[in-house]
C-alpha cells in the first residue's frame, strides 16, 4: 500500500528527500506534514525512515498520554539518554528534570534547547514524530522550540499531524491532498482486484482520494453492496466514513474482543501486559487470550516485542466512542487495578480512576490535585491545568471546586493556553464570592487579555477587580492598579493610567512596605503618559529599592530598568537590566530574556552603542518569535526597525517598521506602532527628506515615545521650514530633558536649541553642547552634533572649523554604521573643501559581523568554549563553531588566539561558565 501511495506524490517526496540531502552537507530543518486521517502521512514518514546514513529517532503521539509531561519527548529521545553528559550542566539538569529523572531546573524553552543540544551531539539524526496532534503540550512545545531554533546541526525532524493541529508559525508545512483519480484506481485494482467498475466508481466517489478510505471501502464492499455507497452517507466527511466502517467490523465480533479492544483503547501505552492483566479481571485468563487472538486475526491490531498497536488510530477511536459510558468507565477501572501493582504509574492509575468516575469523589479529586502539583513542579503546565480541572469536576464542595478552576486557569496561562485559561477563569468566577479569589481570576482574565487582546482592556480588568480589595489586602490591590498602568502605558492610554493613580493614591501602603516606591514611581509614569508630571524622585526611589534586589526577583528589577530608561537613565538600566539576563542564561530561564534583553538593548541604543544593541535585540527578537511573546517581538522589532534606518537599511527598516505598525493597530499596542512610526520618521531625516520626515514623526501617538523622538522631529521641522513645529517640540523636549537631568539629554537639549536659533547666537548653544558630549561620551547625539554644527559653520563660510566637526561626525558615523549620515557628513566635508579623514578600526569591521556572529565571537575572545558559549546564547555547540568559521575571514584571523588582540568591546549580559 505504502509504495502504491507514495508513486503517486512525487513533488511531497521531492521535499521531504531535499530535506534528507541537506543534512549530508549538516543542514537542518523541520516539516509539518499536515492531512486528514488515512491520507497517507505516516507512509510519507515510512519513506523518509527507510533513507540511509543517520540516526533514525521515532515517537507517536498517543491520545491517553496528552496529559503525561513529556511523555511523548521521552519515546523520541529514551535511545540517546545516555549522551546526556555531553550537554552543558543546566541543559542537562533542565532535561533530566523534565524526564522524571531529577528535580526541575530552568524553564520548559531550556527543555527545548537541552533537546536540540543533544540531537546535534547525536546528528545526523531524523526525528519522526508521527500523530502530532496527539504529542502531550510540553513535549510539543520542548520540539516545536527545538526546530525553531535548527541551524547546521544535522537534524530534521519530520512531524505527521492532522489538519486540526494548529501548524506553530515558522515551520515548514508540506499539506497532503487525496490521491488523483488514475492513482486511487491503480490502487484499487491492487487492493481489490475483483471488484466491478460499477463498485469501484462507488468506493472512488466515496473515498475522495483518501488511501485509507479506498481500502476500507473495498474491504467491506461486498457486505454493503445491498445499500450501496451512495445517498445520504456521501455527504459525510470522510473521516466520519471511516469510523462507521470501522464500528461495524468492532459491533461484528464477540463480547470479550470488544472488551479488549476497548481496555487498549482506554490506555492506549501499548502496554500489552496491562491490557492482558486487565482483561483477566474482566473475563479470566483463558478468554482474554482467545479474544486477544481473535482480534489480532481480524486485523485490527498488531503486536510487536510485546507492544499492541491498532492497525490505524480511527479504529481506537471507533472502540472507544462507540462503547457506552459504563463500559467505558469500567475498562478504566479495570486498568486502575491492576496499575496498583505497578511501582512507577501512579499519576496513571489516578487519570484512569478519574475517568472511571462516574460522580464527585474527593478522595480522587485530592489525588488528581497531586498529580497537578507535580506537573506544574516539572513544567508541565498543560498537565497541570487538565488535572486541576478534572479535580474541579469531581469536586462536590462549591468554594474548593472554585478554587481548583483557579489553579487550572493559572496553569493554562502557564503554558500559553489563554483560551482554556479565559474560560476556566469564567468558571471559577461563577463558583465563589470570595474577594481575593476573584482578584486572582481578574489577574488570569488581564493576562489573557493584554496578549491576545489590548493592553488597555487588560488595564481596565485590573482596575475594576482592585477596588474589591482594597480594604481587605491593600497591598495587593495596590500591585494590581500599578500593573493595570503599567499595561496602559503600552497602549498609551493617558486618562485610564491617570484614574488608577489616582486611585493609587488613596490606597494605605505603608511607608516601610517594598511596594512603596513601586506605587510612587507607577503614578510617576502616569503623569508621564500625561505629559508631565515630576520624574526624578518617585522613580529614583524605586531604582535605588530595585539596586538592591537581587537578580533572581526579575519583575521588579526589569520595572525598575524601564523606568530608568524613560527617565534617560541609559548606564543604570544597564545596571538593573543585566543581572537579570546573565541570571536567566545560568539558570537557562529563557522566558525571561526577551524583556531584559530588550531593555538592555534599548539602554545600548540611548548610550550609542548600536553593535551591541543590534545584538541583544536581534537574540532578544528571535526568542521571543520562538517562544510566542508577541508583545515583545514587537516591540524589539521597533528597536531592530530604529537601528536599521540609522543603518540606511530601507528595505529591512520597512518590512520591520511597518510590522509593528500593523500589530499594534491589531492589538492596541500603541508602544509597538510608536517606534515602528519613529524609526520611518528616522529613516527619512537620514536621508535628508525632512518633509516626509515630519510626517511620520509628527504621527508617533505613543507620549514617552514621543518624547524620545523629539529632537529629530525637531530637526525635521527645522529642515522643513516648520519653524512653529520646531519650537513647540523644543519646549516639551526641555521640559523632559530637565526633569531627567541626564548630561547627554542637555547635551541634546543644547543641539536643539542652536537649531532653532537665528544668527550668531546658535553657534553658543552648539559649542556648549559639544563640550558636554566631550565629557559625557554618546557616539551617536555627539556626531549629530557635530554634523549640525559643521553645517552650520560651513554656510557661515568657516570652513576649517567646519572640517574638523565634519571629520569627528564622519568618523564616529562610520564607527557606527550609520552609512547615510556618515555619507551627509562626506558631502558637507566636499563641500566645504576639507579633506576626509583616513578610516579603519575593528570597531568598524564589526559591522561585517551579524549580531549573533559578533556574540559568539566576543564570548570566544574571552576564553569561553564552544559548549560553553551555546549554553549561554541558546544556541547548539554545532552553530556556535559554524558563526566563527563564518566570523574569522570578516575580521581577518584565523584562530581563536587571535580574536583576543582586536577591539571587540565588552560582551553584555552573559555569564561565565
């Protein structure tokens, strides 16, 4: 059957074998091969395990193991456990965690990077997962985050799923259809070579070039030739076909086979011994083997070592949906029994016992509660979820139901199930009058809101669920008002952030409580979405608090770093923010690192050190697209979109800018759209079109981002004889540049200022200015300066003054790859007659270098190992050695020894081994 099939899809071998090919030359990737039951999926996996020359890995996702952690990821990876000691030691520990081997370390995305580690120590190596669908969630996340992240490790992973599994974005889908009419002939006529021409146009009418269908079909067609295969049933799909096919061969066969079936069919492990065991209780031994016999020979299931396998997973699920209710019950009870005699599957017997179940019973509610503390304890949040709801269900007291609802929703937005978690919450609402209760589900609804709805909606649940409590726990009505600002600000809602200050205010925190700065600095921000308000003390308070955390409380210290960057804060940002990254690459907790590497990228960005913000941002944006942080994806695009336009990169500037502009439209994410608009309005002041400059940044809605872009809309408007424009933007950008009292914003203050001053005057502002830059170093506001005022002297026919700022512009313009104002300050230097200076450092070859080419090649300068650099940039040891081989040409070595004698500057945020 299988080669019948595969002759007829030439092009989905083609991909599949490309893919195969590219790993001789250590290529890797993943495939998605998508299709409805029967279609001839797992066929197309057969072909690719049946290839030569690598390491051939198998798992199948099994129904009854959905809710077992890493259940799946264990059959795929039991054969290679022993390499386990060649991966880094929190790699190792996350993955023996996960196993059940160990205790839990680092987040389930070190899960998925421990798993790619170990398939690059083992490559060449083919993964086949068949029956995706069906993979438990850690397992599917742990690999689906493995293949995101493939490089040149030597692995490919093929997934076999059906069309109502959701392909995770970024992977390769290969959608199969039913075979053309001339195929599902010539396989008809090998399947069933006796039948008529008038039953074969029946069966291929019915079957839709559905392989599976087609075989089925003419294996029953004699028995249905009295009704024939037309009429009413035609219009069923196909997979609904194929279960009746299937329950008619089932309801033909006696009472103790059925039985059987459906034992296998309610475990489903293939353990063929428990079924077996089970079966003796319900029929004795002796019937239990006939039945097993019987069922073999009526080809509806196989065995192998031991292991009983339904011929396809519809009959499964024939057997088990078309058995009533009690039978049901009682297969699981039967398979409860006997796994009391087995040492290790506890968390089994209590699901089975759960579904056996046939009204509240507290005693297995408690125990299905401990199996969901266990599985959260292992990560394994969708576990977690399904058995706290399964709890609630058998739970006859109303407040204790509710409350474990309220573990589930927690749980399920845990694993990024913000659906189920909405709706569990729902639930649980409806369950209890408790005040605090109900503030926890508000935090669940908020979360679930701010990713997948708008941030200001999120605010507005945050708001109207504190007020029930603040009387109660103050406290934490308190957090919850500052966080529902804190989500205003994203969507850039002035008058809401202002009412929960206000409310915030009236809230009795004690002076002593650590939450007391957090509420000072949190109306602070308030008053900035606002535009104004005092900055400096409330928020110097909290950063002084948060300098004093240590790393492993990243909530508060991130807070505290954003806030220092609105206040210019650039150095301490840096302070707060990478503590925190280095603590999350020890720890491998890669959930945090998209927020504090976005910070610390933008801290780099404000200090002008844009090949170390383009780094982080770059690291920080793929991670955040492979674990699904969209809010921060788009937000770190914005800062990617902002360094390509200083890099005159027009079309990656675009794509990136005009993304965050979609997505924050889409979601209400105002910040996203904000720095997308800017970094528009960026690129066209770099290339000298100050009118369509002024456009875009006249359009930034976002207050603090505003602020951030007033002095290159002040600029432009200058530029674009927009005088009036020019001088209102200079008063709302020296009223922020003196509340922060940050040096280089005077500076920039001071840049403004000449600008917008006629006469000789100017040249004041400009030489006051670059005396400030002189002392406190910001490469990139200190050669627009620079730029600025050698224009300015040049029109005033100064031209060797000129020259020398025109020079210092260049120079510090090439440093930092900003070809088109480097090329502005070439033309004015052309023009004022001055020669250019002559160029050449490490610093600017590093621009040859990719962000992640410049990481690992830094980490390698300062003696770190190629394992021990993947294990801090999430990468797999194979990668890091194909970055320096690609590395090493572009900055003329050829060793390692010789990267510790160029200028590379300090690596950021990463952590000794």
């Amino acid at each position: 059957m299988r080669e019948s099939i595969l002759t007829a899809r030439v092009r989905e071998r083609q991909v599949v074998d490309g893919l195969l090919a590219g790993m001789a030359d250590g290529g890797s990737g993943a495939l998605i091969i998508t299709g409805e039951p029967g279609i001839g999926k797992t066929a197309l996996l057969e072909h690719a395990g049946a290839a030569e020359g690598f390491l051939l890995l198998r798992a199948n996702g099994v129904e009854a193991e959905t809710e077992l952690p890493f259940a799946g990821l264990h059959q795929l990876l039991q054969p290679v456990m022993h390499r386990l000691k060649a991966l880094p030691r929190t790699q190792a520990a996350a993955l023996r965690g996960a196993m059940g081997l160990g205790p839990a370390a680092g987040d389930r995305f070190l899960v998925g990077l421990a798993v790619l580690t170990l398939l690059a120590e083992c490559g060449p190596v083919l993964c086949l997962i068949d029956d995706a669908q069906w993979l438990d969630k850690p397992s599917a996340d742990t690999l689906i985050f493995a293949s995101r992240r493939l490089n040149v490790e030597a692995v490919v992973l093929l997934f076999a799923a059906r069309d109502d599994w959701p392909a995770p974005a970024g992977l390769g889908e290969l959608h199969l259809t039913g075979l053309d009419p001339a195929a599902a002939e010539t396989l008809l006529r090998e399947r069933a070579p006796g039948l008529t021409p008038r039953m074969r146009e029946r069966i291929m009418n019915e079957a839709l070039g559905n392989p599976l269908a087609l075989i089925e079909f003419a294996a029953t067609a004699e028995a249905a030739e009295p009704q024939g295969f037309g009429g009413p049933r035609a219009a069923l799909p196909i997979t609904r076909k194929l279960h009746e096919t299937f329950h008619r061969q089932v309801d033909a066969l006696p009472d103790a086979v059925r039985r059987l079936l459906l034992l296998a069919a309610a475990d489903d492990t293939g353990d063929l011994e428990l079924v077996l065991r089970a079966a003796d209780l319900l029929d004795g031994p002796a019937e239990a083997e006939r039945a097993l016999e019987a069922a073999e020979t009526a080809g509806l299931v196989r065995i192998d070592d031991g292991v009983l396998a339904f011929r396809h997973p519809l009959v499964r699920s024939a057997v088990y949906q078309g058995a009533p209710f009690t039978r049901r019950c009682a297969a699981h009870r039967a398979l409860a029994d006997v796994l009391l005699t087995y040492g290790d599957a506890a968390d089994r017997r209590v699901w089975h016992l759960a579904l056996a179940a046939t009204r509240s019973d507290d005693a297995i509610g408690a125990a299905l509660e401990g199996v969901a503390d266990r599985a959260g304890g292992r990560a394994g949040y969708a576990t977690a979820a399904a058995a706290y709801e399964r709890a609630a269900h058998l739970t006859a007291d109303r407040r204790l139901r509710g409350l474990r609802l309220s573990y589930a929703a927690e749980a399920a937005v845990q694993s990024g199930q913000l659906g189920q978690a909405r709706d569990l919450a729902h639930r649980a609402e409806s369950l209890t009058h408790d005040p605090a209760l109900l503030a926890g589900l508000a935090r669940v609804r908020a979360a679930v809101e701010f990713e997948q709805g708008c941030p200001s909606d999120a605010g507005e649940v945050l708001m109207k669920s504190a007020e029930s409590i603040e009387r109660t726990d103050p406290e934490r009505a308190a957090l919850m008002l500052a966080d529902a600002i804190r989500n205003f600000s994203f969507s850039g809602d002035a008058g809401p952030a202002h009412d929960a200050a206000g409310r915030l205010s009236h809230i009795d925190v004690p002076p002593g409580s650590a939450l007391a700065p957090l509420v000072r600095a949190m109306r602070a921000m308030a008053g900035l979405l606002e535009g104004g308000g005092s900055v400096g003390t409330p928020i110097h308070e909290l950063i002084a608090a948060a300098h004093r955390l240590p790393a492993h409380r990243p909530a508060e210290r991130l807070l505290a770093a954003s806030l220092a960057l609105i206040t210019a804060q650039d150095t301490i940002a840096l302070e707060l923010a990478e503590p925190v990254a280095e603590h999350a690459r020890t720890r491998g907790m890669i959930g945090i690192l998209p927020h504090a590497l976005e910070i610390i990228a933008e801290a780099q960005l404000l200090g002008g050190r844009h090949v170390d913000a383009l780094a982080n941002a770059t690291e920080g944006y793929a991670i955040g697209r492979d674990i699904g942080q969209l809010h921060r994806f788009a937000h770190l695009g914005g800062v990617l979109a902002w360094l390509a336009a200083i890099g005159g990169d027009h079309e990656r500037c675009r794509m990136l800018a005009e993304a965050g502009i979609r997505y924050g439209n889409d979601h209400g994410v105002v910040t996203a759209g904000a720095l997308g608009t800017w970094a528009l309005g960026l690129l066209e002041l770099g290339m000298g079109r100050a009118a369509q400059a002024v456009a875009h940044l006249e359009a930034v809605r976002h207050p603090i981002v505003a602020v951030w872009c007033a002095a290159d809309l002040i600029e432009a408007g200058v530029r674009a004889h927009r005088p009036e424009l020019a001088e209102r933007s200079l008063r709302t950008f020296m009223e922020w540049a003196r509340s922060v009292r940050q040096p280089w914003t005077s500076a920039m203050a001071l840049r403004c200022r000449a600008m917008t001053t006629s006469g000789g005057g100017a040249g004041e502002y400009y030489e006051a200015a670059i005396e400030v830059h002189e002392r406190y170093p910001q490469p990139y506001q200190h050669a627009r300066t620079c730029l600025a005022y050698g224009e300015w002297l040049r029109r005033r026919r100064s031209r060797a003054r000129a020259g020398i700022q025109l020079r210092t512009a260049l120079r510090i313009f090439e440093d930092l790859g900003a070809r088109p104002w480097a090329d502005r300050a070439r033309a004015e230097l052309d023009a004022a007659g001055e020669a250019r200076p002559g160029h050449g450092t490490d610093v600017a070859s590093l621009h040859r270098l990719t962000p992640q080419e410049l990481q690992v090649v830094r980490l390698a300068a300062a003696g770190l190992t190629n394992r021990d650099i993947a294990g801090q940039l999430f990468l797999s040891p194979k990668t890091v050695a194909q970055h320096l081989y690609k590395a090493y040409p572009k900055l003329g070595v050829t060793s390692r020894t010789q990267l510790g004698h160029l200028d590379l500057g300090t690596p950021a945020a990463t952590a000794r081994p």
